[in-house]
C-alpha cells in the first residue's frame, strides 16, 4: 500500500495535521462517548493552535421546543495552560481542568431564550454577533447547523489569524461533531 505524500498533494504540514485531527475525531468521540464533557474535548482539539488556530470559541445548543439556547463548552487559546498536553491521554480529567477556565465558565453560563423560538434569523450576523460580543469574542464569526430532535447547534468564534477558503469551509462541516458529543 502506498503512504500518503503530503507534499506530493500539494498540502503543506500544517494542512496535514488538521486532516488527520479531523479524521481522526469521529473515531475519539465514539470511543469516549460516556466521558463527562466530550464536547469539550473535541471544542479543544478544533480550536487548538494545531487545529483551526482558534483565539476564541463558544459552542451553543438552541432547543426551540423548550425554548431556551444553552453555552455547552468554551475555548479560549490564553486558557490552555490550564489541561495537559495531549487531552485524550486522560480524557476524564479534562472537564475538571477546563471548570478553573474563566471562558468556559461564562460560555457554560449562558442560558438564554432560543433564537429559533423567536424566529430569530440564525443566518443574521447581527444577533450572533451581539451574543459573541456579549461573551467576550470580539470579531466573531459563526455556524449554525441543525441536529437530531429538532436543536440547532451554534459555533461562535474568532480566528487568531485569518482562516483560509478550503480550512474555513473544512470547519464549517466539522462542528457538526459536536453534536455527537452531549450536553453533559
């Protein structure tokens, strides 16, 4: 069999290591699925500075029918030094060392009414931007996407430098794993 070439693709390194992180995901989450906090995790490892470089990102689940829209996890890159190196070594311990994260404890507080109950345009910059702002992510820039039983899962977040075409498109299908992920 014949090993993937990077370069022979015309993919540089850091292009590589955010595939295999991507790749690698769906298989982590299904091995994890009982850990308390897995959508943290998996927040961690995309907005890492090995991931999509993220400076700030706060993952929300709307759910219209109970008419409420919940922060489930925060990342913050200034707040890294707060976990061990490599996350998945000791996934249990990650919630633990992610609740002395001031973000994601502002993330983690946030329950508001839905926006999709309120017929609020989730598409619309400007009510996104208001709840990033409100959170602390000065330039925000979102997805949302639908999820089982109705919910809508929403990622606000700001780049530490600007995302590239291909990578900001590769994120905008990826966050849909957080939605494998719980609340818990």
């Amino acid at each position: 069999m014949k090993r993937f070439n990077a370069e022979a693709s015309g993919l540089n390194r850091e292009d590589y290591e955010i595939i295999d992180i991507v790749t690698k995901l769906p298989h982590k989450i299904l091995k994890h699925h009982e850990v308390p906090g897995l959508a943290h995790i998996v927040l961690h490892d995309l907005a890492h500075e090995s991931g999509f470089g993220l400076e700030k990102a706060a993952y929300f689940v709307d759910n219209p029918d109970f008419d409420h829209m919940v922060g489930v996890a925060g990342f913050c890159k200034n707040e890294c030094h707060l976990h061990k190196k490599n996350v998945w070594n000791e996934p249990h311990n990650f919630k633990q060392d992610m609740e002395q994260a001031e973000f994601n404890t502002i993330i983690r507080g946030v329950f508001k009414n839905s926006f999709n109950k309120k017929h609020i345009d989730t598409h619309d910059f400007h009510e996104i931007s208001d709840l990033g702002q409100a959170v602390g992510i000065t330039n925000p820039s979102f997805f949302t996407w639908n999820m089982h039983h109705g919910n809508h899962g929403l990622l606000i977040f700001e780049p530490s430098k600007e995302i590239s075409v291909w990578r900001h498109s590769l994120l905008s299908n990826v966050v849909a794993l957080l939605s494998m992920c719980g609340r818990h």
